[in-house]
C-alpha cells in the first residue's frame, strides 16, 4: 500500500486561510498557527512560583491575574532520576522559562519560592542573570503549627 505523504503548509499560508475565512464568515481551519500569549504593554510585572521538592524543581510564570503563561519542570527537560533534583537543573529550567517570559512580555517578577530542595536558590539566580527584575522573593513553604498527636506512652 505504501506511505501516505502528509503536505505540511506554512504558517503564512495557515494565517491567509484564516483571514479568508474570516471574511466569508466560514469556520477557520483547525490547525491554524499558535500565537503565544503577549501581555500588554512591555516589562510587565509576573509571579515566578518555585516547587523545589527532593526530587524534582518545578517553575512556573504567571501573571498578576495568576493566568499561566509558562512553566517547565527538570524532568520535562530530560533529566532523570536523582539528577532532576540538582541546582544545575533548577538553573537551567528558570533560564528557559527567563526567555519564554520575555517572549510573553514580562520584565520583572515576583518570586514564590515552596519546598526544601536544592534547586531553591539556583533557580533565583538563574532567574535574575537571565534579565528578569526580581522585585520580591518570598517563601511560602508550608509549615505545620503543632503537627500530628504524639503517640500515647508506653506501659511496661
């Protein structure tokens, strides 16, 4: 039977068909290009929230509203095993999403920080040199009060 070829169109092309649509009032066609998320106006203010848990560190950007607009994780980059827990991984997942955050349009951030690991301040740094403003870190690790009820005492 062979091979079926698949004819793969040009985004300039897919955003032509659009606009045609538009105009005659059909449907646009469904594989139509993915523009992403630009906030108004540049050097916008975004939240950065920082999981850094023992096995993994996770980033993600919001904006004021708490809308996503992009995050990454070290085990989505391909590190695997005890390496996704390591500063170097945390440094190289914030320096991605440093520039997918400049894509969107956000200057400066205000970063959330949860967990124990070891990405935790890695990730700030990485943050900070890749040209985002950090104009707040805070952390907001969750701590228990008085912890569970202790076990009764032992009668011999």
């Amino acid at each position: 039977m062979g091979k079926k070829r698949i004819i793969k169109q040009k985004p300039e092309e897919l955003a032509d068909e659009a606009k045609t649509a538009e105009k005659t009032g059909e449907k646009a066609p469904e594989s139509a290009p993915v523009v992403p998320v630009r906030v108004s106006g540049g050097g916008m203010r975004g939240i950065a929230h920082v999981s850094a848990s023992y096995n993994n560190t996770l980033i993600s950007i919001s904006d004021d509203k708490g809308n996503v607009l992009a995050w990454s994780s070290s085990g989505a980059l391909g590190f695997k095993g005890s390496k996704k827990a390591t500063p170097f991984a945390a440094a190289r997942v914030a320096e991605i999403l440093s520039e997918k955050a400049k894509q969107a349009g956000i200057g400066e951030v205000l970063v959330l920080v949860k967990g124990v690991g070891s990405g935790r301040e890695s990730a700030i740094r990485s943050l900070a040199n890749h040209g985002l403003n950090i104009t707040m870190i805070k952390d907001i690790t969750p701590l228990p009060h008085n912890g569970p009820r202790a076990k009764k005492v032992r009668r011999v």
